[in-house]
C-alpha cells in the first residue's frame, strides 16, 4: 500500500529554512475593500437592508465584539491568510493582534492535499509560529472520521481482534483497508492516525470494459476495501473513478473530505475535491456519507472535543458563503465573519443579501459580519500594495532530524530506511535508545 514516510507524518518541529520570497498581493483577484473605500461601500449597502447589517465599515473592525464576545477565533487559511504563495496584506499582523489579546487562535482548511505538519511549516516559513495542533484540515477530519469508525490499527493484547496466519487483521469493517483518492496530505494523516491504506490501482490512467470485469474477478470479497475517501487529486484518472465507485458499489463507505467545487487560482477556478467527488457520486449512484471538511460541523466538532472551547463565543473567519460562514453556522458559532480577500467579493455579498431581502428564509446563510480583510476586522489598515512574505508548497518540509527519524524507525523493530546516516553495524551507535518502551 502506498504510504509516506512515518517519520514526516509523526514529526512536530517545522523548519524555516525554505526561501522566502517578497510579493505583491494580486488585488485583482478579489478586490478587497480597504478603508479608503468606506463610502463607496456605504452606497453599495443603501438599497440591501440585510446588507446593511452585515456589512463593516467602522474603521475599529470587530473590535468590540473581540473584546466582549469573543474569546476564541477559528480562521480559515486560502483567501484569509494567504493567497497560493503569498500572505495577504495586513493578516500576520492580524493574527498577532488577536494573540495580544489573548484569544485563542486556530486554522481550518478544506485545502487535503497537505497535512497539518506540512501548514505548520508552511506558517514558519512566513515567520509565523503556528503548531499543527492548532491546525485542523479536511484530511485530518477525514482521517479521525474513520478513526471513530474504528479503522484505526488495533494494538497488541489480550482484547486485540484475531489476526491471520501472515498477522493481517481479520474481522469487520473497523480491520479493512482504506482506498484514496487524494494527495500527500490525505495519506500522511491516514498513516498518523494507523489507518491502512490499499494501494488499489496506483495512478494508472485507462480502465477499459475489460480491465473492470477482470478488476472483479481479483478483488477478494474477504479483503475488499473498507472506505473510500475522495479529495483533492491532481493525479486524478479514470482508472481511479472506476477502482472508486467498483469499491462503493461492493460496500465501502464512501468519505469526501469536502464540497468545494474549485479554487480561484489566478482569474479562473482551478478544479477543486468537490469536481472529484461529483464525478465518483455519479460513477456509483450514491453520496458521500460525510463531507468531513466544511460545511459539515464534524471538522468544528472535532477542534471542540480536542481544545475545549466555548462555541458561543468564537468567531468564524471565512471567504466563502457556502462553506466557512456555513461552517459556522452547522456549528453552532457564536459570530461569523466574511472576508472579501479571496472566492467572496463585496458584489457576491451583495447579490445573497438582496435574494434574502425578497426570500427572508435565506438570511440566516449570510454571515453576521463581512468586512475587507482579516487586517481590517481587527482595526488595522489594509494596504493592497505591501509587499508581503511569499513562499512555495515546493520549499516547504517538515525538519527530520536525527531523533525524528530514529523514533519513526526504531532500530529494534526493523531495518532503518536505506536514506538513514546509521549502519546497523555500527559499534558507535546504541540500538536500544530509541527503542520503544516496554
């Protein structure tokens, strides 16, 4: 089964060697709405009653609710933080701001291609000290998702489930395999959490009428796949939507890690999970039983389980309607605020909150706040023109150090990796340091 280094899944500490670069924001892609522009806005809000009472423009942002209501902030990354590469004007220092007031900050991303460790990373490299546990994405939801569902390795003992004649787990669905169709984010978070993952065709592309009966033919009903998961993919291929919907319509579970039908990248919408997850929905005939990113509440249900926090008062921090603000809302949120730096511009917001003006039932799907940038809801100014820390996906990695490696790949268990510096034979080094505790 395909799977990812363990050490790079289970590392904590993050390097900021990777090259920051200096850019421009794009404003033309989302053209936010800095202070110069309040009037201009005011005369946009005059004829939405809805859009009257969502829309910001007191140059002091959100800072009273900050104050008074709000004592924890879930903030989304793409379009909030940053934009591909590059940090948007004014959200470092926003961040920060809302660390000075001692709230409790964390991320939320439908972004599954990359794992919580690799955004911790992401963040260090733009100077920004973020941990991963204060990271939550869609495929890490995915992942503790099958975890309740108990796929998740069951451990040695008196009550372990039986196991084969080769020691492969054996029972029912919480001992099966997991097929995915995603990126490296997905299968370091499947790995981390000891869910197995089946290899099932690779990235082979074709999958003919008789590829597929002879697929039948050598699955084996007692070994087939338990779940599978659809997310981002840009390796994405026929032979993998025919592999996907043969394992849903045999019984897996079917998991989308979320809906979000594409990304804008550049001027134009770059296909996103949800396109992926459409097509698997039509191959099989069914829906996903879960989207476990937003919109759904499992991945804001999760973050409360985990950290505790008072719902009623944290804000929601999004750029888009149908997914962040909706996020909110499934959970219970106590303030949701739009953000017009990234898929959600001003005239978007204007549009819903005229539909709610003539259908009042729509109303409660906007946002109870929108304003410019993350910069100006907590009272800075945005400047569209600052030049801002810019860094590659590509520069971005986890630090292995020599601990890391050694815990990932204890040496009393099995072989070190071929890339390891160590040689089992070296009288220098001491075997059982690193070996697990008895």
């Amino acid at each position: 089964a395909p799977a990812c280094s363990a050490s790079l899944a289970r590392a904590s500490r993050v390097s900021t060697r990777a090259p920051r670069r200096r850019a421009r924001f794009d404003a033309s892609r989302r053209a936010p709405t800095p202070r110069g522009r309040a009037d201009a806005v005011r005369t946009m809000a005059a004829d939405s009653k809805h859009l009257q009472r969502v829309l910001v423009t007191s140059r002091d942002g959100l800072t009273r609710e900050l104050d008074e209501d709000v004592d924890s902030v879930v903030i989304d990354c793409d379009g909030v933080v940053w934009n591909g590469d590059a940090l948007i004007p004014g959200a470092k220092a926003a961040i920060e701001a809302l660390r000075a007031k001692k709230k409790r900050v964390f991320f939320a991303t439908n972004n599954s291609t990359k794992s919580r460790a690799h955004y911790a990373a992401k963040f260090a490299s733009l100077g920004m000290d973020v941990s991963k546990y204060e990271i939550y994405t869609s495929a890490y939801a995915a992942a503790m998702y099958l975890k309740q569902r108990r796929f998740d390795e069951i451990e040695d003992g008196d009550d372990a489930e039986p196991r084969g004649e080769h020691g492969e787990r054996v029972g029912d669905a919480r001992q099966k395999k997991v097929y995915v169709i995603g990126e490296r984010g997905v299968m370091e978070e499947m790995e981390e959490a000891g869910i197995d993952v089946e290899a099932g065709v690779y990235d082979s592309v074709r999958c003919t009428g008789r590829d597929w009966e002879e697929m039948e033919e050598w699955l084996d009903p007692e070994d087939d796949v338990g779940a599978v998961v659809v997310g981002s993919d840009s390796a994405f291929t026929f032979a993998k939507l025919a592999y996907a919907s043969l394992q849903i319509q045999r019984g897996a579970l079917f998991i989308a890690t979320n809906p979000d039908a594409g990304d804008k990248i550049g001027r134009a919408l770059y296909p996103g999970a949800g396109a992926i997850v459409n097509a698997v929905a039509t191959a099989c005939g069914e829906q996903p039983e879960i989207y476990c990113g937003k919109p759904s509440s499992f991945m804001l249900d999760l973050l409360c389980e985990h950290t505790n926090i008072d719902m009623s008062r944290t804000l929601v921090v999004g750029d888009r309607i149908d997914t962040d603000i909706a996020f909110g809302k499934a959970g219970k949120a106590g303030l949701t605020a739009l953000v017009f730096t990234g898929v959600t511009d001003s005239e978007q917001l204007r549009e819903k909150c005229l539909l709610a003006d003539a259908d009042e039932s729509l109303a409660d799907a906007l946002p109870d706040r929108a304003i410019g940038s993350l910069a100006e809801l907590v009272g800075l100014t945005f400047d569209p023109d600052e030049v801002c820390d810019s860094v590659s996906d590509v520069d971005t990695d986890v630090n292995i150090d020599e601990d890391d490696m050694l815990r990932a790949f204890p040496v009393s268990d099995a072989p070190l990796p071929e890339w390891s510096q160590y040689d089992d034979d070296d009288d220098q080094f001491d075997q059982t340091q690193y070996a697990p505790a008895s």
